[in-house]
C-alpha cells in the first residue's frame, strides 16, 4: 500500500468517529432515555477496549474511540437533566403563570407572524410564591405588539418577562420555552455587550443612509444583521445561493482570518506570529457578531478549511475536521439536527476533497484561476445540494454562476463593513461603508439579476428521495469533471447516462414552462384565472398594467401561473379576505406589488402579512364600499363590504371592473348567500359580462344575484377531486340556466377571456375537457333592469342577446 493510500486510509477512522458522535447525539436529544443511550455507549467502548488490549488491531480501536466520544455527546444531554426537572417541579407546563428574569445571549429573529424569538439564560422562575434560581437555558417569544418593548435589547440584556411556558414541537436545546404575555424590564445591554451592540448599530445607522438594496445588505456581510435587508433582496439571495452570504457563515470567517494572515504576512511576521494574530481577530469577529451557537460553528469550520488549505493536505483536513466536528457535538449535542451545521460541514469537506480534484479536471478546458475558482461553489454545490432538498425541492440552475460572480465582490464588501463598524470616528466609518456599499450592490445586483432569471429554479424530487436522487446526479456530474483516470473511466459511461437523462429532462420541462408554455397562450387576454388548485387568484389586464385578486393557497403554483401569462409586477393586488385559500400564495408577489386593497384583517398572522407586503413597497388600503381606483384604462370600484363588517368570507372585498375594450366583470370572493342578497339591495347590481364565482361554487348561493348580473361567462377556482362537492350541481344548474358559459379550473385548467374585434366575449381553456363545450344557446330577452336602462340612456346599452364564442387548449385548436 502506497504512503498516500495509507494516509487516506487513517483520515477515514476520524470520520468513522464523528459520523458515530454525530448519530448517537442525535438519538439522545430525541429521546426522553439520553442516559441509557449514554450507558450503552459507554459499555460497548469498554468493552471494545478490553478486546483491543489483548489484539491491538485498529478497527476495534477505532469503535473503542467513536463509542467514548458518542457516550460523551450523550452525557452532555443527561446534565440538562436536573434543570429540566427543576422547572418541571414548578409544574409551568399547561398554561401557569410564570415571572423570569433573564438575559438575552442571542440575536432576536422575527418569525413570519411578526412575533420575536430569542435565546435567554434565565436566572430566577417564579410560579407563584416557587422560585427555581440557576442558569436555565430559555427560548423566549414575544408577541408582535410587544416588539416595540424590545427596542433596546440585544446580546447581554437583562429582561424581566411574564407569560406561560409550553412544550416545543421538537427537540430543544432549552429548558424553558416562554410566551410572553408582558415586557416588564427589558433594557440595553451593558459592558462588554453593550459597546459591541453599539458599533453594530453604528453600521446599520450609517448604511441607511445608502440607495437600496446594496444599503442593507452591507450589515448583513459584515456582522450578519440583516434588519435593514428589504424582503425582495433577502428572497434574491435565497434563490440564486447566496444567502450564506447575509448570515455569518464559514465564508465569512474565512475572509477575515485570510485578510488578517495576508497582511501580517505582508508586515513580514513569522508563521506564528501570523496564526495567533488570525485566531485573535477571528475571537474578536465571533463577539462582535454575537457568539451564538451558528457562528461558533462557522467559525470552527473556517478555522479547519484555513488549516487544510495551510498544510496543503486533504487527508490532514478530513483528519481535522472530523475531530472539530467530534469536539462541537460533543460540548452542543443538539446540533446534530441543526441543518446549518449540516451543511456547514458538508461544505468544508468538499472544500477540503473535491475542490482540488474538480479543478485539475477543469483544467483541461480553461485556464487554472479560473478552474480553481469555479472548483470552489462547484464542489460546495455538489455537497450541500442533497441536504437543501429537504428543506426546499428546488434545484438553482444559476447558484454556482451566482456564487463565482458575487464572491469577487464578498471579500472587499466583509473586510470594509467589519472595519467600519469598528471604526472610531463617525466620518470614517460612514466612509468606509460607503466603500462597503460598492461591492454589497454588485452582490445585490447578481442576486435580483439571477432571481429574475425565467424558471432559474427548476423542480426536484421532495425528501429523501429527492436529496438522494440529486447526490446520485451530482456524483455522476462530478466523475464527468474529474481527470480520466482509471476507476474513473468505468463508470463514465454511466455518469454520462445519468447527467445527460437529468439534462434532457430538466430541459424539456424548463422549456415547457418558459417557452412552449406561454406561447400556447392567447396574446389578447383580459381577464384570467389561475390554476391553483382550492382557491382563487384571477388577473385581470390593461396594456401593461396588471392586476390580481387573491393569490390561492400555494405560493409556488401562483408563480408558475403569473410566468405563464408573463407577469413580473402588480399594479395592483386585492386580497378579498385572509383565509389560506385566498392569501396562502401571497409570498409570491412580496415585493412586486404597488399597492394592495384588502379587507378586514382579522388577527396578528393577518397583519403580519399585510406588514410584509407592506415592507416589500407595496401601499396600503383597506377596503370599503365605493372606493375606485384605475388600473392602466380599467376602472376598478368596490361593491362590499360593508362598514364594521366582520372579518371572514361575508366580509370579502367584492370588486367591479370595467373599462374600454375590457368585458365588464365583477369578483365575489367568497360571499355567501346573505350577503350576496344584501349586496343586491345596496349596490345598482350591473350586467357583466365575467362573474368569478363565490366561494369555488358552493352552495352557498344567492340565485337572485346571478340573474341580475346575467354573465356570460363564469370563472370558478376549484381544486380537483376536492371534499367539498365545489362546485355544487345547485350553482352549476343556476348557470346553465341563464345562458352562461362555466370555466372551471379543476377541468380547465387555467383560464383566460377577451373581447374579439366583433366585441364577442371569448373564453380560451388551458386544458380542453373529454368533449369540446356547445356554444352556449341564446338566452330569452327580459327586462331591462334599472341599471340597464340608464346604460340606454347613456348609450352604453349592451345586448343581452350576445354569443360567448369558446376556445379551448392546443396549439393546434389557435392555429386553425
């Protein structure tokens, strides 16, 4: 066996003993028995050792060596034992009342609800006249009203909180997990903390000043504070791969151990003058961030990659990594299911094998720089691609572009920022993030640009299926870039097979969905509905000016929808009411949106999503009856509801539009029967030529109304096969008895409508049912009612004895 062989052979054994570490700490934050798992482990290391006195061979050593570091992980679990029971004895679970003091050691997140999380060291619990006094790891929540209380806290501030303690979902590092009812003291942090939440704030106060979005991005490369990141730039970052970018990561750690190690290295200070300078800045760097357990972590990982890339040995790397990764989950065994450490790991040691091998093949096609530059993301890529399909089936076409574009800019954009916020002079650190916001908008640019990129996300498999299916894909794509050697001429073949079957696919469907897609679509369309499966999200278009009322439940069908008909920006969005089936795809249209009219929110989850849309630029109007506005030459008026209307489906915004050239439509969101009945005795109730559908169709119905409006066409958002008999043969027979032509998304697919030049109402389906629909038959004259006789009046009187003219899907049905 060769030297090299050999080494590659002992860097296993450390894997070996961090992959059992990383198991046995999993099992143990999992369930209730950490001690028993503790107990065995440590039997069966003991046991191994007795056997590997007597033979001395290295695999019983190796399991003599994983079993103790597993064990140890365990124990670790088993001495948060007593403070688990000591908050038990207070008997806080089910609803007690609890009084904690406490400090905050982390950053506070906002959840999607708006309510603040963080982590807190309580040091007093009091239930009544019990107090349990220590050092008890605590998850505290604060509700959204309450935020404004937290203005001042940070890392190190002391809180007195009250509210009830309740059980997590998962596994929890915690002891106590609080809801808080009330904020009693809750001041900034002092000392140490408080002089680095101080320079932090200084940097977010000094980017504020700078054009959006490089601005709030310059905090979150420097230190991670991504308070002043806008929506639309953090969805960005997170589409194209680059959201490591944002939160301090290994890359970050690394910049600034690499950029202190070059310029001691320039100053000409020996080796260890330099590591200990490079280590010292990188303690500094971890406490000005905040040493949460996140940063720790990427801090380690830096340190391994700096080390490897140092000694210029793979083998040692694995080596080292394998014993950090032992040491950290030894000492924070619950990071075992963090997929931050995961992936962590995951690209350090890809980093530290593949990288090197990846751009000596790509050498043949290329110069070196531009090899090893591209070797880098490639091979992080590859790694941590699997692992992200758990949590997100889709694939980032453009991630590694994205990465090699923005991470020339990453470096100047971290060391700037990270300067600054330690500058001591207010007019040099407003200079140096100045020069910071040069290379932040660079990285935000490449972010919006590969964002907007048509279907840059394609679709994977989902779980472990999926994450498997991908490795496989990405083992294949990886044996076609490397050297030809050998073993790796076998298998090429079948490398190839795979690489080029997942490109053949992957390629059909993108073109499915930008190309062929759209153009199966009628250019002339004026209203439409999504097909999103139970709910509602219709368009409705004037030149360029585009409109959407509601967004269904699923944010990724709505997008696909919206890409369909080709629409980037909203003028105008109308959420009729805020249940899920309505409002569940809204993070779709964050940011993309001008304005927003809505009705009555009816809980914090409601305004926290009208906050968002909000912070994504969008104005905002709450709904009531004869408001009007213009879309391009549309005009727009609200119906319903009425004043102090209660929130929920009789409370939807019931919406008219009418305009030049445009079949005039109305939209019931989902009203109900006695409301509708109302709405009819309110409002002058027009003939339309469009009616969406209440409520997907129930039965729910007035018939009345659906008379006087006398549509021609009917548009119903349906789910297929869904449990709630939607639509209803009641509604579907009053329909069809007034002449009216049904589109249904369940059977239809999406849908789309317009007026020909002979001003025909035309209806084009995306799927053509089993048989073509028969042109609706002529409806009977009836009398006008007072609506249409002041239309005579005006010479606005429009036929009720028209024809709609039906279109169904296929390239071949347009083209004829």
């Amino acid at each position: 066996m060769s030297v090299r062989a050999a080494l590659v052979r002992r860097s296993l054994r450390p894997v070996v003993v961090a992959l059992t570490t990383w198991a046995a700490a999993a099992v143990a934050v999992s369930v209730p028995a950490a001690a028993a798992v503790c107990g065995g482990l440590a039997a069966v290391s003991l046991i191994a050792g007795a056997v590997f006195l007597r033979g001395r061979r290295a695999v019983l050593g190796v399991v003599v060596v994983a079993a103790a570091c597993g064990a140890a992980a365990a124990g670790t679990v088993t001495t948060v034992a007593p403070l688990r029971a000591t908050v038990a004895a207070l008997q806080v679970d089910g609803g007690r009342h609890l009084v904690v003091e406490a400090t905050a050691v982390g950053r506070l997140a906002v959840a999607d609800s708006g309510d603040v999380w963080f982590d807190a060291v309580a040091t007093d619990i009091a239930a009544g006249r019990e107090h349990a006094r220590g050092r008890f790891p605590a998850r505290i929540g604060v509700p959204a009203a309450q935020r404004p209380a937290l203005a001042d806290v940070g890392p190190g501030s002391p809180l007195v909180v009250a509210g009830t303690a309740f059980v997590p979902d998962g596994p929890e590092r915690a002891v106590l997990v609080l809801r808080v009812a009330d904020v009693s003291r809750a001041t900034a942090p002092t000392g140490l903390w408080g002089w680095f939440e101080d320079l932090r704030d200084g940097l977010v106060a000094s980017a504020r000043g700078l054009p959006e979005p490089g601005a709030g991005l310059v905090p979150g490369l420097a230190v991670g504070d991504t308070s002043g990141l806008d929506p639309a730039t953090e969805r960005a970052m997170t589409a194209t791969s680059l959201s490591h970018l944002t939160a301090v990561s290994g890359a970050n750690c690394a910049i600034v151990v690499g950029a202190v190690f070059a310029l001691l290295a320039l100053c000409g200070a020996p080796r260890g003058v330099r590591v200990v300078g490079a280590a010292t800045a990188l303690a500094a760097f971890v406490i000005l961030v905040t040493p949460e357990p996140s940063v720790v972590r990427a801090a380690t990982m830096a340190v391994v990659a700096m080390i490897a890339v140092a000694l210029g040995r793979p083998a040692v790397g694995v080596a080292v990594l394998s014993a950090a990764v032992t040491i950290v989950l030894i000492v924070d065994p619950w990071t075992s299911l963090s997929l931050g450490f995961a992936l962590s790991a995951a690209a350090t040691g890809a980093l530290l094998t593949l990288a090197r091998p990846l751009a000596a093949g790509l050498e043949r096609w290329m110069p070196r720089s531009l090899a090893l530059a591209l070797a880098v993301p490639t091979s992080a890529q590859l790694a941590c691609g699997p692992l992200i399909i758990l949590i997100d089936p889709h694939v980032p076409l453009l991630g590694i572009g994205a990465n090699l574009l923005a991470d020339v800019a990453a470096a100047p954009a971290t060391i700037a920022g990270a300067l600054a916020c330690i500058a001591p002079f207010p007019w040099l650190r407003d200079g140096l993030v100045a020069v910071a916001w040069v290379p932040a908008a660079w990285i935000a640019a490449v972010a919006h640009t590969g964002a907007g990129a048509a279907e840059q996300e394609l679709p994977w498999l989902e779980g472990v299926p999926g994450a498997v299916a991908l490795a496989g894909v990405g083992a294949a794509t990886a044996l076609l870039l490397l050297r030809p050697g050998r073993r790796v001429r076998r298998w090429r073949p079948v490398a190839a097979l795979v690489v080029a079957l997942t490109v053949g696919v992957s390629a059909g469907h993108t073109a499915v969905r930008t190309v062929a897609g759209p153009l199966t679509l009628p250019t002339a369309w004026s209203a439409a509905m999504c097909d999103v499966g139970q709910g509602d999200a219709t368009l409705w278009r004037s030149g360029n000016a585009v409109a959407l009322v509601d967004t269904g439940p699923d944010a990724e069908l709505l997008t696909s929808c919206l890409g369909r008909f080709g629409v980037d920006r909203l003028d105008l969005l109308v959420l009729t009411h805020f249940d899920l089936d309505h409002v569940g795809g809204s993070a779709a249209v964050v940011g993309r949106v001008d304005r927003v009219l809505h009705g009555p929110p009816a809980d914090g989850r409601d305004e926290s999503l009208l906050r968002r849309l909000a912070d994504g630029g969008a104005a905002m109007h709450r709904a009531a009856i004869g408001d009007a506005g213009v879309v391009g030459d549309t005009r727009w008026t609200v119906l319903w509801p009425v004043e102090a209307q209660e929130p929920g489906n009789d409370a939807s915004v019931v919406v008219e539009v009418t305009g030049p050239g445009f079949p005039r439509m109305v939209l019931l969101g989902d009203l109900g029967k006695r409301p509708q009945a109302a709405l009819g005795r309110r409002v002058d109730v027009p003939h339309v030529r469009i009616v969406k559908v209440s409520h997907h169709g129930s039965a729910d119905q007035d018939p009345d109304l659906y008379r006087r409006l006398a549509p021609e066409v009917a548009f119903i958002g349906v789910g297929a096969d869904n449990t709630y008999g939607h639509p209803t043969a009641t509604l579907l027979s009053t329909l069809a008895s007034l002449g009216t032509t049904t589109g249904r998304t369940d059977v239809d697919g999406h849908l789309a409508a317009w007026l020909d030049e002979q001003d025909r109402l035309v209806l084009w389906r995306d799927r053509a049912p089993g048989d073509t629909p028969p042109e609706p038959r002529r409806r009977a004259p009836h009398a006008p009612v007072a609506s249409e006789r002041r239309r005579h009046a005006r010479g606005e009187h429009e036929s009720s004895l028209r024809r709609t003219r039906t279109v169904s899907e296929g390239v071949g049905r347009l083209g004829e």
